[in-house]
C-alpha cells in the first residue's frame, strides 16, 4: 500500500498516466485533439525526468 501511495501523490506519474491515456484514448475515438495533447503531456513528464536525471548525475559527480 506504501508502494501506491508514493505512485500517487507523484506529480510526474500521473502527468505520465494521464498523458498516454490521452493518446490512447484519442487514437481509439480518432480525435485528433487528445491524441496531441496526450502526446505533448507525455513528452514533457519523460522528457522533464531524463532532464532531472541528467542533471542530478551531472551535478553528482557520476559521469559515465
């Protein structure tokens, strides 16, 4: 239960959630709206933790 709770109350997870239920959701109604809008919500909550996961292992000092 501990496990869900940290899921849920992460800004990032249901930002991800809710983008790809947009999309998917749009491509089985075929609007054309939620597909992209979906899909910009889902580009930028991945695309916002590779940029927050580069950046801690920048600033960490673990370079590869």
């Amino acid at each position: 239960m501990k496990l869900l709770d940290i899921f849920l109350g992460n800004p990032l997870f249901i930002g991800a959630v809710a983008g790809l239920g947009l999309a998917i959701g749009g491509v089985v109604a075929e609007v054309a709206i939620l597909t992209t809008l979906g899909g910009i919500l889902l580009g930028l909550t991945v695309g916002g933790v590779a940029i927050m996961f580069a950046t801690i292992q920048l600033c960490g000092g673990n370079h590869a």
